[in-house]
C-alpha cells in the first residue's frame, strides 16, 4: 500500500489507529470501572474478556505492519513524534496526549523483578524484565497455542538467561504454562487497571488535543435536520487519510464516555 503521505496525513492515520484500539480495550463490553475515584479498579467481565484485552494490548505495543501507508514504528513511538511535533496544536492543546504518553511510556519501560515458580523445571527464580515484555509476550501466548509459540519461548529462554537460569527451547516451552499464568492471570489482573487509566487518558489527550482542529473544520449546514461538514487541512489530500479525518473528527465531538483514577494500592507491586 505505497501511498505518499504528508506529515499531517500520517498523523491523522495514527491517531485515527490509535483511538480505535483504545476504544476496543476501554469500553464497557470488556470491562467495568467499579468504586470511586481516586480509588476506582476495572474488572474484566470473564477470563475471556481479559485474554481479549491482552492480545489487543499487545498489538498496541508492537509496531505497525511495514506494508502499511505510514512508516514503520511503534504506536507509542509514533505518539511520541505527534507529541514532539504536533500538526494541530493550539494553545498547548497537545500538553494531555504528551504528558499521558509519556507516563504510559515511562511505566512501561520500568523493569521489574517478579519470583517466579516454574513446575515443569522444578525451579523458582526471581524474572527481571519490563513490563513491556511480559506484556507483549503474555498477548502472544493469548493469541496462540504452542505450536506457534516458539518465539515466545525464545523469549522467556533469554530471560530466563538474564536471571541465571539455563534452559533448552523444549524447557522454555514447557515453562511457558507457568509464565503465563503468573504474569497473565496474576499480574495483569492485578495491573490491568493501571494499564486501562494509562489508555483512556491517552484518549482524553488525543480528545483535548484535536478540539481547536474540530472547531476549525466543522461547518453547522443546519440544525434540523442536523447536517454538516469538515474543512480538511491542505496537507489532507489523500481519500484514504480524507476519511481518517473525517471519523477521526466525528469522534471527539463528543468527549469520551469513561473518565475514571485508580487506586494506589493497585500501583505498588510489579
């Protein structure tokens, strides 16, 4: 999908990709925010519903497809460049998507020490790795079974080996049951909150950021009935980014529907 898009136009795309994966994650058929702020938690409405929210999770985090019509980078990477260099911001209307990318960033890159017992092996042994990688690597092992899990277990083979323990691939596929449900079942249901306040708030500044632009480009053509119209920016040109804009502007007439602050004592561990 060769297409030559402009600055502007590969920001519109990602932040229209972005959204979308955010709404699939956050979102009341998934989950449910239950107490109140600045002590509320999410849970997941079955085991189901969390696998679900691992493997969009993880898709989230991996980088986009090379093929695609923007250039290869990560999603966060590419919220980052949006934050660094932003085509629509007014009057630091940019500062909320920065600061939340940035925290969500930050939180993930962290490395953590977890103990961890694996029965097959016969061995317990304290894991050090970031969040980012267990993460990623719990969403594979969601996706799919052991016969296409192989690079998983390459995975937990070299941290197995950055925490002192050797192991064969055939170990690190056996191990990869018990990997799963600590750092899945256990450690992601214990995180999940957390990772889902990081998320909508980068919906609330993705929301914040784009109102100038929304305000900018909207023409009221009349009220009953509602019709109405969007001025595309010159840089938009493409049909294909012409429609990312078009939804991406549709949704943040509306703020979102879920605002929530979680818990301290579900950020203490891990």
């Amino acid at each position: 999908m060769a297409l030559m898009l402009s600055d502007t136009e590969v920001e519109v795309v990602l932040l229209k990709a972005v959204k979308e994966l955010v709404d699939s994650l956050v979102n009341p058929e998934i989950l449910q925010v239950t107490g109140q702020d600045p002590d509320s938690e999410i849970r997941f409405h079955s085991s189901t519903h969390q696998r679900f929210f691992n493997i969009v999770l993880a898709d989230f985090l991996s980088a986009t497809d090379k093929r695609a019509p923007i250039r290869h980078t990560s999603y966060l990477g590419g919220l980052r460049s949006i934050a660094d260099h932003p085509a629509f911001d007014a009057g630091n209307s940019i500062n909320s998507l920065k600061a939340a990318t940035a925290d969500f960033a930050k939180w993930l890159e962290e490395e953590v020490e977890v103990t961890t017992w694996l029965s097959s092996l016969k061995v317990e042994t304290c894991l050090k790795l970031s969040r980012l990688v267990f993460l990623k690597m719990c969403g594979d092992i969601s996706k799919h079974n052991f016969l296409r899990a192989i690079g998983v277990a390459e995975e937990l083979q070299k941290v197995l080996s950055n925490s002192g323990v050797s192991v064969t691939l055939e170990e690190a596929l056996l191990s990869l049951t018990d990997f799963y449900e600590q750092f899945h079942t256990n450690i992601l249901g214990y995180h999940s909150s957390t990772i889902a306040e990081f998320l909508n708030n980068i919906r609330w500044g993705i929301y914040e950021y784009l109102q100038p632009e929304f305000q900018r480009s909207i023409v009221w053509e009349s009220r009953d009935p509602l019709k109405y119209r969007y001025t595309y920016p010159r840089e938009v040109v493409v049909p294909f980014v012409k429609q990312c804009y078009w939804d991406l502007m549709n949704e943040v007439r509306s703020p979102p529907y879920m605002k929530f602050k979680v818990t301290k004592w579900l950020k203490l561990r891990y």
